[in-house]
C-alpha cells in the first residue's frame, strides 16, 4: 500500500520534470525486489512512527520523539545507496509548489531552497496534522514557531523526502520575507531558573531555592508553557461559557471579579513529568527532562467555576447529562486550535472542590507566564488540566477530544511501548499520586564529618486534597527510617490552618536533622510520604516506569559523600 | 511513685491478716537496695506495659500483646527468689474480697481459689479499665468473654499479685455458679472459614473460593467481631439519631425501611488488618493474623445516612459546627460500652459518599454475623468504622473518642515501636490504599510444566471511591509485566455499569493466562494494582512495617513450582 501510493507520488513527481536519474529512481522504487526491501524497510519504519507519534505532543515530548525516528532512519538507511540522495533534482517555481497542499495532490513545503514532497510523512508527523499549514510553502516560518525542530537529525529526516530545488529567484523572495519568532512577545524569565526548553518556554527553579518558600514566588514557580504566551488585553477579555441550555454566557474579567465571590485556596500545582529525568535513567521515555522542581504552591485568587456555571444555567437538569467541563486557552497554535483539556464535573461542581477562574496568583493578577488574566485552578489534579489564559469553558457530555486529553497524559504499564499502547486503555490523568522529595542536600552534595548532624529538606503532597500525614526519612538506603518534621508555612512562622478532610490542596514541606552515622562514607538519603488515605510512594522507578515518563513518584533518593575535611 | 504504692497495698495487705513471711517480704520490698532495684525493674516493666497496651484492642492485639508481657515479665522474674512465690498465704473470705473494688480499696480479684490484688495492674491491663468490672470478685466469667485470657502467661502475669487463698467454703459457693458463656448464642458459621479467633469470632474464607464469585455470598465474606454477636429483636429495634438541635430522633427498623428511600450499593469493605499475616513475618506486629481474605465485596441496602440525618435536623447552622459523626453498636462489652467509632462529616453528607444504613446484604436481611438488624455501610472506608447492630448516631464537633478510633486503626512509621508511639500523631484510618492479591493459584503450589500457559487470578480495589484502572502481573519475580484483564461482574456475565468518577466503590477481579515461561523450575508471580488518581502499591513490607500489621498493601508475591510431571 505504502509502496503503492509512492509509485503513484512519482508517478505525479514525474509530471513535474523529473530528472531521467530521477524517473529511474521511481522506476527501481517500483519494481526491483532490492527496492522492495527497501520499501518494506519503509513502511515498516513508517508503521513504527506512526505507533511512535501517537502520543507525542508538539514542543513537548518531541525532541526525544524525533530521536527516536533518527534511529529508525538510520536503520532504513542502511539500505540506500547514498549516491541517490546525491543526485541533482529538478527545480520547481513557488507556484508550482504551491499546487501541493493537500493529501489528493501531494503535500509539498519548501525549505532552504530544497523542495520536499512529505505527503508519506503527514500521518506520522509528530505534531500531527499542523503540518497541512506549511503544505504548498516554507517550512521556515513553522519551525520557528516549534523551535524542537531545530535538530540535526529533523534535517536528516525531512531530506529523505527531497524532490527538488526552489528556484533561484522565489528563494531569493521567500529570503526577503523574513520569519518572524511567535515567542519575541514572550515574558522575561528569572535566571536561575533552569530551562527545559526554550520555545515553548519551560523551566523550573533550582531544588534547594524551591523549599525555602511555603509559598512559591511567581517568578520561581515552575513554567510549563505547551504555545508561545498570547498576549491577552484585560479590557477586551471575554471568556465564554457553553454547552448549557441558555446559551453562552460571555463574561469580562471585570465581571469574573464583581459578579462572583472572590474565594482563595492555597494549590500546590504538579506537571505529570515532575521527576521524569529520573525516570529516564531507568530507560530512555518522552518528554522534557524535568527535575524535582515541576511543582509549586501558591495563593490562587478569583470566582468559583462552580458559582460562574451556576450562574450560566447549570442545574438539576444539567446534572442530569453533563459528566465532563472543558477548557481552552487561548494560546492556539498555527492551526487556530487552543490548547484544551477536560474535567469531571463533579470535581467542578462538587462544593468541595474548590476549582477557581484565578485571577491573582500570590496576592497579584496572575503574571503573563502563568495564565494572565485567568487561568483555571483545579487543587488535587495535575497541572496539565489547569489551563492558563482561559478563554472558553464548555459543559458537556464527552470528555474533551483533545490531543492532550485523549493522547497524552496518561499512565501505561512498564510492559507497554509505542508498539502496543492502546491510549483508550487508559484514564486521563487527573488526580496525582502522593509524592516527596529531597531538596536538600543536593544529589552527590559533601558532607563534613565534623558537622555531626545532617539537616535533609523537601516537600511532600498528594494529590486529591489527601493531605500529607507523614513523611519517612532514611540515611542508609531503606533499612532504617526516622520521621520528619512536616509544616504548612514558613519555618518559624504558623502553620496554615488545617483544612477539612478531603480539601488539602497545599503542600508540606518537611525537614529532618539526625545525627550523622558514624563511619559512613556515602550515604543514600531516601524520602517517601504518606497521605491520609495512607497511600504511600512505591520504592523503585522500573516497575512505575512508562513510555512518556510521567507520574513517577518511587522514593527520592540522593546520594552525599561524608568527607573528612 | 509505684514503689510508694506497693508499700502502701502491702501496709493494707498487713491489716488483713498478713502471714509473717509476706509481711517480712513487704518490708523488704519497702526497704533492701535489691528490692529498690527491683522495684525499678518493676517499675520499668510497668512503665513498658503502659506503653504497650496503649493501642491494644480487647480482643485482637491481645493475644500478641500478652505475649510480649510474658517475655517482660520472664525478664522481671530473673530478680525474684522462687521461694517467696511459694509462701504459704492468708486465707480470706469472699466478703473480704468484695471489700477490694476501688484503686482507693485496693483491688481483688479471685481466680480458682486464689486472691489477688491487682490494683497495680490496673493502669497497665490491655483491656483497660474494664478490669475494674471484676473488681471484688471472680475473673471466671470475664475471662470466658475475652477468650485471649487462655494463655498460660497470663496466668504467670496474674501469680505476681497473688495475696492470698479463698475459703474453701467460698470456693466451693463459686464453682456451683457455673460461668455462662457470652458466645453461646452466636450464629453458626460455615466451615470452610479459616478462624483466626474463636471468642470473638474472626475469620475469612480460603482465597481461591474468595475470587470464584464477584458479589462475596455472605457466609464467606469475612467476618471480624470485636464482641459477641448481640441477640436484637427487629421488632423493638430502635436506632437514636443524636446530637442535632431537634433533639434524639429515634426510628424503628420499619422507619428506616419506610420513611427513607431504599439506595444500593455494590461496595468492597476491607479489614485494616488484611494481609497482616505477610507483615508478621517480616517482623511480629499486634493483631489476628489475617491472610488476603480479610475483604469481601457486597450488594448493600438502606437508607442515606445523609438522607437520616437530615430528617433528623441537619441544616446549615449544624453543618458550621459539625466536624465527626459517631456510630455506636449494641455489641456492648461488660462495661457497658458499646463498640464506637466515627467518620468525617463531608463523607455522611456529601451527595456522592453513599453512605448507607443497610438492612441488606446481598438483597437479603443483613445476617446476624455482618450486623442484623442494620450496620453502617461507608463504601470507600476501612471495615472499622462500618458498624455493625448500629444502636447509637451522634452528630458531632469531635472524632469519636472512642479506643477504636483513638488508639487502634492508625498507621505509623516503620520506625515506629511501642516504645515510642504518639497515637496523636497519627490520623484515624479512614479511606484505605490501593490494593490487591493473587488468589490462584496458591503460594507453593505446583504447576505442571505441559500445561504451557498459566492463569493466575486475584482481586484489586482501592479505598475512596478510586477505580482500579490497571493490574501488573508478573511472572519473573518483577522484572517483567503484564498486564491483566479486570471484569467488574461475573466471569461471562456483563460488567456492572462504570460508576460516576469518585464512587468507585467495589473492586475489580482480574485474570491473566500467559505463556509458561520455558526453563523456570520456580516462578515468583507478582501482582500490584494501580488506582484512577495513578496510586500504586508499594514493592516491599518493611518499609510499610507497623507495629499494628495494619495497612500491608505492598505486591502479593506467590511462588509456585514447575513441575515436569
């Protein structure tokens, strides 16, 4: 089939002034059995990226993805003669490339004068089918925008698909024309923040700053940005509420604010892949490499979701159908589509839920970076469903549609990889599990003997407003624990009151200062918390480990030298 | 302090007609510097045993508990010269006895003829207070309700405070009152349960039967009584509603059944002790020795507790102050108090808790073993604090402060000994973890090599209404998984319909049949459950290890043989 639908590309290809190097080129692709081993090579390898792509997210997990299909290229090339992709192509006019924008007439796109006929690589392109935009143009421009394809081996990739030259002259135009960076708008960052990526922005402050706040600065609170930062008027803001029997309610932000009670909740917010490095150490998964930063606790400020749907016509009737609320910002990527999510609607409408439209995190309107002028606040569940710069709230019976609902986000057994995951097997992520780490000492941190005691620091939380109960600290590997210290405030300063059962939605944060033991070395520090439904943290990575690297939450281990000096 | 106590019981003693050799042994405790040690021995082993008892439950612990009492007391006798135990002692009369009923008094007991003063004993006795009942006369009839006084150490224990010798007339007027026995009239249960304790009666069905049937029939659900089965007349039944601003509301079982609607729900409960047997072996813990059977799965029936209480005068004025709701049983022990425990108030008036008063197990009558006429259903919750033969209703600012609720049923830190447990420091088990077991095939059994495929079978379930979403079976001791298929129904029948998010009540069963892996003579077979909010068991026991055996959900491990034959 593959093989088939390449016959006839060339067969088009050949319309188009194929070079007689290249005319043959499609005639071995078609007959000799060589080729056929090539072409089966190819669909197998195409197969693979397909199952590859399935969960990939655009700027997110997609370095590593693209990785992974150069080392299938690799495997594919092994089997062409390099002489071929040497050989000179015919050269197209802009106009003609841009007879090419559609699945029927072959998808073209142009890039640094190369033309590339990717219409094979349209269903297993990583970000989907966003790359029907750039058919018929430069690439240029898209690239720009998804900075993950500024690799080496993307290059490698796209090269495979090569049919041609761009004229002299449309180069020279499309050179004139210069693209422009979605991200220059962007907000000034913090520099001690550590980068995951650069566009889309993504970053996290460094262990040992993130514990000494009970309260996250805004500036070191993790960034986990899926689109460039839209930049949002406050006086035109709309937001808009449907899916509910009266039509859609549209609101101002000066409506969000006196229309509806303002109520505050102090949320600790995690993204999925909080720790995700460590899991990439037990075997390679997708995804940014975050640390143990990915997770924050602020003051969350702005109107209940629960009194705005009321407001909009949610009731007796509505509950009667209504199982999911989704949201969507208004970051939209080149396509017009908005990054977008779903929750179950009685987390929304349960009185205890506690879900805001935030308007002010941390006493201040919430900063550019985290969802200016409102992003949604859903305690206990993870930050990917805690959308930033909402723009459109939508009661409904389904479960949002969403790539990031349907194919990200979710947990799989350490036995499933990219050739068997069934994304519909499995359940959003939602509420996250109970987690701790170690923030203090440093992984490979010196201690000296002489100081006798060791003070070891982190944060625990679990998701699901389950609070905290108890976190275990061990100095040597698991054998023995002791327990730490935990607080809801700053050190020196009281705790927070306690909220009712169901309604912990903050972290503690825990501190444990034991006699140092004797004669050790090294020692390995391990924590593990447990949360009031006396769930506890599972003691190894490998048997939680999972294809896109989230939701690991085995014990946090370091290891310190103790040194003499 | 303690020293000055003996003193003065041995002066009250010496007023009592004290042999000379006794008298002469009080002065020695009162004086000689081995005494004083001694005596500080004593007072040691007293100080461990006030420790000791303090989380223990009449009745289940104490079997464990005693044990470690003998071991101390084996450690305190090392001090004792043999000869004074042998003294002849003064003889009293039952009058005399009766005389002793106060800490002020001093307190005697008699037991088989001899006299004891106790009154040391009190403060350290595992039953608590609940000693005094007997005060001034026989243990006979108290030990033949807590059957765990049949143990020859405690009868080592009870030496120690021997005074004296009953009158043989006395003795002879005793042993025509024959001591009626309070688990006469329990019902009669089926034999296939394996019995962890005869008086109260405690026991669960063999694990492979426990899995054959997705609803648990109610003769092999588990059974865990802390108390006789009371004998309650459904026509006078009457259950009083407390603590709301209307005053007691009292209803009949009729009222219950009529004035309420009727709610069902398949819920899972699940003993806080299931599995302990696994933890023992890891280290000895306090408590009946419960395999994985110590869980059943039903079909309830009744009315809302939510729907109870607000008939009863719930409104918002008592939801500002109304923190616990208390449930009393009419399994009453000999003083009188009932067994009681609490709940949170969001889960009795929360829409979605279900929270049931059932008067159906299984669409029949609840029987008499699982709590007839009617018992507390709190689906999601630990067994605990589902309360059979419900007498008693109590709204309340406060958590139950009952011994079950306060002093048992919590979790701690494998660090944690009796030593050192603050049982404020820890919060009342309430929801339970994720969980589940393998049931077949059995631990050591013998697989055929020919049969070339294995099916192992077992159950999951996770506390708080959370869904189990996915069971990890391995057959490789862990290194690699599969994953299992889960039904929510009958094997070949449909499936239940998937409840809404959060009131995922019952457990799943699950099934993986899997190729023999070649050349193993002996396979570890794992499973481990992962629940919808992505909380996972833990690998190991010690690290979850608790002084009570409460809680062990880490993986059920089973190991079989391959066998050629």
């Amino acid at each position: 089939m593959l093989l088939l639908r390449r016959c006839r590309s060339l067969t088009r290809l050949q319309r188009h002034q194929a070079a007689p190097c290249f005319a043959s080129r499609a005639v071995r692709l078609c007959s000799s059995s060589t080729e056929d081993q090539r072409s089966h090579q190819r669909a197998n390898w195409s197969a693979n990226w397909k199952r590859i792509v399935a969960g990939v997210l655009t700027g997110t997990g997609a370095v590593v993805t693209y990785g992974l299909l150069h080392q299938e290229v690799e495997q594919a090339d092994a089997g062409l003669p390099t002489t071929e992709r040497s050989s000179s192509l015919p050269v197209f006019s802009h106009d003609e490339v841009t007879k090419h924008r559609s699945l029927e007439d072959g998808v073209w796109v142009t890039y640094k004068g190369g033309v590339y006929d990717v219409t094979e690589f349209v269903p297993i392109h990583p970000g989907g089918n966003k790359i029907l935009l750039a058919a018929g143009g430069a690439l240029e421009p898209f690239w720009a925008l998804y900075a993950v394809h500024d690799q080496e081996y993307v290059l490698e990739i796209l090269s495979q698909y090569k049919v041609g030259e761009l004229s002299a002259e449309d180069l020279k135009k499309q050179g004139e024309a210069k693209a422009s960076d979605p991200y220059s708008s962007d907000p000034e960052r913090h520099p001690v923040l550590r980068i995951n990526s650069k566009k889309p922005f993504n970053a996290e402050p460094p262990p040992e700053i993130l514990t000494e706040s009970y309260i996250t600065p805004h500036v070191l609170f993790f960034k986990r940005n899926h689109l460039p930062v839209p930049q949002v008027d406050p006086a035109s803001y709309r937001l808009q509420v449907e899916g509910l029997p009266r039509g859609a309610l549209t609101l101002s932000l000066k409506d969000l604010k006196t229309r509806f009670p303002k109520h505050t909740v102090t949320a600790t917010m995690q993204c999925a892949g909080n720790r995700r490095s460590d899991m990439n150490q037990v075997k390679e998964v997708k995804g940014l490499n975050w640390g143990i930063s990915a997770i924050g606790n602020a003051k969350w400020s702005g109107a209940r979701l629960r009194d705005v749907l009321l407001a909009a016509g949610f009731g007796p009737d509505v509950a009667k159908w209504a199982r999911h609320v989704h949201f969507e910002g208004l970051d939209k990527d080149v396509t017009g589509s908005a990054y977008g999510t779903s929750i179950p609607i009685n987390k929304a409408m349960n009185e205890d839920g506690d879900v805001l439209l935030a308007y002010e995190m941390n006493g201040e309107d919430i900063p550019a970076d985290h969802g200016f002028p409102v992003r949604v606040v859903v305690p206990g569940v993870v930050g990917a469903r805690n959308v930033k710069w909402l723009g459109r709230i939508v009661v409904s019976a389904e479960e949002s549609s969403s790539h990031w609902q349907q194919y990200d986000y979710k947990g799989f057994s350490p036995g499933t990889d990219w050739s068997k995951v069934d994304h519909a097997s499995s359940p959003a992520i939602q509420e996250l599990p109970v987690q701790s780490a170690i923030t203090v000492p440093a992984d490979g941190a010196q201690i000296d003997r002489s100081d006798e005691t060791l003070t070891v620091k982190g944060y625990a939380w679990s998701g699901g407003g389950r609070e905290v109960v108890r976190v275990d600290v061990s100095l040597d590997g698991g054998k023995t624990w002791q327990v730490a210290q935990l607080r809801s405030g700053d050190k020196g300063q009281p705790d927070e009151p306690s909220p009712p059962p169901g309604r912990s939605w903050a972290w503690k944060l825990w501190e444990l200062t034991a006699p140092l033991p004797p004669d050790a070395d090294e020692l390995e520090i391990i924590c593990k918390a447990v949360d009031n439904s006396y769930n506890v943290q599972p003691d190894t990575i490998p048997p939680i480990w999972n294809l896109r690297g989230l939701l690991n939450n085995a014990w946090h281990r370091v290891k310190v030298k103790v040194t003499e000096d």
